[in-house]
C-alpha cells in the first residue's frame, strides 16, 4: 500500500479536532437515541393519539434511531482506531466498504423523509374526514404506508451494494461526498420538494381545524367526534408542524453544505475537509434530541411520564381533551370536552 496515501490517511482521521466532533457525535446521538426510545414506547404504551398516527410516528422514530445508531456505531468505530491503532496504512478505508456504509446511515434518513410525506396524507385524510375519522381503525393501511416509506430507500442500498467498484479502491477519508459521485439537482428535487408540500400541508391543516373548531364552538351541528377530532387535530398539529419545520431546516442546511463541500473539495486540503463534513453533520444528531422534546414538552400526558419533567405543572397540566382508556372513559371525556368548550 502506498505509504503517502497511509500518513495522509493518519493525519486526517488521527486529529483532536476530528476526534472532538466525533465525540459530540456519541455524545448527542446517543442522548437522542435514548429520548427517542422514551417517545416511541409512550406511544405505543399510551393512548393520546389516532392509533393510525402513532403508527406514523412509531416510523418517524424508528428511522431517526436507526440513523443515530448507524453514525453512533461509526463515530465510536473511529474513535476506538484512533486509540488502538498499530499500522498508519491502518486508518485506510475501502471505497466499497464506504460506499456502503454511507448507503446505510442514508437510507433510514430518507424514510424520515417518506414519512413525513405518510403522516401529512393521513392528517390530510383525518382532516377532511374529521367528523368520523376518530372511530376509524385502519391498522393495516398505516402499517403499509409505514412500510412503503421504506421501499425506495432500501432499493437504493440494494443497488449500492450490487453496484461494481471502479477506480481506485483505497479512501484516506470515508464520506458520502468521497464514496461516490453526488447529483446535487436529484437530491435537492427529491428531499427539498417532498419538505415543502408537507409544511404546506401541516400549515394548512392546522390552519383549518383551528378555523372549524372556533365555528363550531358556536353551532350544534357537529357532533361530539367531529369536536373531538378537531381538537386532536389542533393538538397533533402543535408537534407535527414545529418538527416539519425544523426538519426541512436540517434538510436544507445538509444540502446547502453539501454543496459547498462539493465546490470546495479541490481548494481544501481533505483534512480540512474532513472536519468540515464532520462538523456539519451533527445537524441530524442535534435534531433527534429536539424531535424527542418537542414531544415531551408539547404533549402533557408525555412530560408527565418523563422524570427530569414532571415536577413542572406548567408542562404537565392536560387539557380536557386526555388520555383514551377505553370506550367509557372516551364518552366521559367527549361529554367533558363538550361541557368546557360551551362554558
């Protein structure tokens, strides 16, 4: 192996600047990871939600942990090389091998993306079927969308796997900039777009229930679902649209760098480039902590089952419209909801 290309390999992946971000990196995924999980079993074990949308957003998480455990395993792979390393030429990456792994971390991002896509067109249709959608259980048409989210991103890695290596196969630094070749058009088209027509969408249902709900405040032809799903809306709203936004954000910064990496890749030294890319990609590790809080802290019935806030009433205090534990606590809480809102 070509010694130059070994000590150019140390020089980037041995580094304290490199081995800083990769610590935040553990650090940060591994608290999301952990919040995330958290949400994920309060929505599977509670009943504050649609069972369909907790079904979407079983699948949100499901792709943010996964995605946080795949860069969490790589960090720490990184970081235990440049520990215990014995050879330079050590610290060389296979391109297929990065190809592959860059793949990887990729894939359950872009099912983050599909299901953001999923989880408008189900409060689409809970929107323009408010009246009776609370009494529909259609399990087996959101688990198949949460599977569809999936397909396109999984077929990707199956042809990144299948696909021959060209050129050379030894990497001093492994990335999905330097694995293989980037069309930053396609990207921006398929994940900026996709972001868009959800915010739209989220603003414009949120927009909508709140509209309907103060009309029928004052009316008696809607009947107690119609009320409720209105405010469920409303209150589903309050987590979907600030974690749609701040999503498109990362979305849009990753491939705002992206693409400045891709332009400066010939005036940089890759060491220098490296710490950039590294940097710049704790825009995902920060996001899954904020998704996992947004939840707590927006949603009553969560902060009160999470320890470090519960003791704040603040956050904890539910509205009329609580927990469904069953058929006669939910009329009992339909006719509560009914008797504030006309109060």
């Amino acid at each position: 192996m070509n010694e130059s290309v070994c000590e150019l390999a140390y020089e980037v992946n041995n580094n304290a600047w490199i081995i800083l971000v990769w610590s935040i990196v553990v650090f940060l995924n591994t608290t999301g990871i952990l919040a995330t999980i958290h949400v994920t079993r309060l929505l599977l074990c509670t009943q504050v939600f649609h069972i369909n949308l907790r079904i979407m957003f079983s699948n949100l998480s499901l792709g943010l942990i996964l995605r946080s455990a795949f860069t969490l395993f790589r960090a720490m792979q990184q970081i235990v090389l440049a520990i215990t390393w014995q050879d330079k030429c050590d610290f060389v990456q296979d391109v297929y091998k990065c190809s592959v792994q860059s793949r990887i971390n990729l894939t359950p991002f872009n099912s983050v993306i599909y299901t953001y896509l999923a989880v408008a067109l189900e409060r689409s249709f809970a929107t323009l079927t408010y009246r009776n959608y609370e009494k529909r259980r259609n399990e087996i048409i959101s688990l198949a969308l949460a599977v569809a989210t999936w397909i396109h991103p999984v077929v990707e890695l199956v042809n990144t796997i299948n696909r021959p290596v060209k050129g050379q196969r030894e990497r001093e630094y492994c990335s999905a900039l330097t694995a293989q070749p980037v069309v930053l058009s396609q990207v921006f088209n398929n994940q900026i777009i996709i972001c868009l027509i959800c915010l739209i969408i989220f603003a414009g249902i949120w927009r909508f229930c709140v509209k309907k709900s103060r009309l029928t405040l004052s009316t008696q032809h809607h009947n107690l679902s119609s009320r409720f799903q209105l405010a469920e809306n409303i209150r589903a709203s309050k987590i979907i649209l600030p974690n749609a936004i701040l999503f498109s954000i990362i979305t849009l910064l990753n491939i705002l760098f992206m693409f400045l990496l891709e332009i400066s890749k010939q005036s940089h030294s890759i060491r220098e480039f490296a710490i950039f890319k590294e940097t710049m990609s704790l825009t995902v590790p920060v996001y899954i902590n904020v998704y996992a809080w947004i939840f707590i802290i927006r949603c009553p019935q969560f902060a009160k089952r999470t320890y470090v806030v519960r003791r704040f009433p603040q956050l904890t205090k539910q509205s009329p419209q609580a927990e469904i534990k069953g058929p006669n606590h939910h009329f009992s809480m339909l006719t509560g909801f009914w008797t504030s809102t006309r109060g």
